[in-house]
C-alpha cells in the first residue's frame, strides 16, 4: 500500500518558496552625501559635506531588520566651502586628521518602523571616538536602475550628534554642540 500523505508531504517541501537571503549593495560614490549642519552664535546655519565615499549594505528585502549597513571616509574629504574653516577644523583644535584618519559607521540593530522606514542603532567612530548613534532612516527607492539595468536602492537619512561627545567640542555653546546630519546615498547592487 502506497501512503499518498507522506509522499505530498516531501512534494510541498521542495515546492515551498525559498525564503529570500539578504543581498550584497555596495554605495554608489557619486550620488552618495553626507550633510552636516550647527548654529553659528545664533547668527547662521553653517554647512559641510562628506561625499564620493564607498560602503556596503546587506539588504534584506523580506526582513529588512535583518539588514545591515557599513561606511567610512577620510575626514580629510570634508568639504566645507571656506579653506580657512576646513583647515580650523583639521587643527589640534577639532579633529587634528592624520592624512588616513577615518569616519566610520557600523550598524547593530535596525528596528523597523513603518512600511519604508526604520531605527538604524549603530557605532560611529569620529575623532577617534566610538558612540552608539540612532538614524531615522527611510527606503526612498527599490528597483532597477533604468540606465545601469541593475537592482538599485536609494536611502535617506537624519540623526543628531553632539560635538563633545567626541571631543570636539570647541566654542560650545555657543556654536552649537548638537550637529544635524543628513544622509541621502544610492546603492548598487555588488557584482
């Protein structure tokens, strides 16, 4: 006697779909920024910029809380559009940069918040010092790249750092010690 339930039984397991693994990006540099800003004495708003720097994303589409990010860049390509204000803030004064010293970012955890966005908790290492930072982050796009014809994702993302928190702290309070970051990158899919 044949038993037709064992047998559909092992049929639906190698029918069952294949749950989804996450999947390598890497950052495209050319459309990937990071946006810095502080109150200047209660005068202004003063800007700079990190840009054209390399990461990766492990990105899991059907769990995106299984989902990872990692970036670092030379702090020495900030830009801050005054050669005076970057070269203050390349002084024993703020970062005193060695021509390798590096800002990184890892994440630990990201707790997913809506449909689109999410908590990314990670490690931020800046002047040398390490704190957990929080960023509010949002899937701005998920598809192919209509000119590359290759899968492409596209983030946005905000958080706020203390300056004293990684000593560089400088004239605080009254230029701000609270930092507002904007982050918008652009992934590829790795080859």
């Amino acid at each position: 006697m044949i038993r037709v339930a064992p047998l559909a039984l092992v049929a639906s397991l190698f029918a069952a779909p294949v749950l989804a693994a996450p999947e390598a990006y890497v950052l495209d540099p050319s459309h990937s920024q990071i946006l810095f800003s502080y109150n200047h004495l209660g005068f202004s708003t003063s800007y700079g910029l990190f840009s054209g720097f390399d990461g990766k994303i492990s990105y899991d589409a059907a769990a995106p809380a299984d989902s990872s990010v990692e970036v670092a860049f030379p702090v020495k390509s900030m830009l801050t559009g005054w050669q005076a204000r970057f070269d203050h803030f390349m002084s024993p004064d703020f970062f005193d940069a060695a021509d390798d010293e590096m800002v990184s970012f890892k994440s630990t955890a990201i707790e997913v918040t809506g449909e689109k966005t999410a908590k990314i908790t990670g490690e931020l290492t800046l002047n040398g010092v390490t704190k957990p930072v929080v960023i509010d982050a949002a899937l701005t796009q998920a598809m192919e790249h209509p000119m590359e014809k290759k899968p492409w994702l596209g983030f946005t993302g905000a958080t706020v750092v203390k300056r004293s928190d990684f000593n560089l702290g400088m004239f605080a309070p009254y230029v701000s010690d609270e930092v507002t970051v904007q982050i918008s990158i652009e992934a590829m899919k790795a080859e």
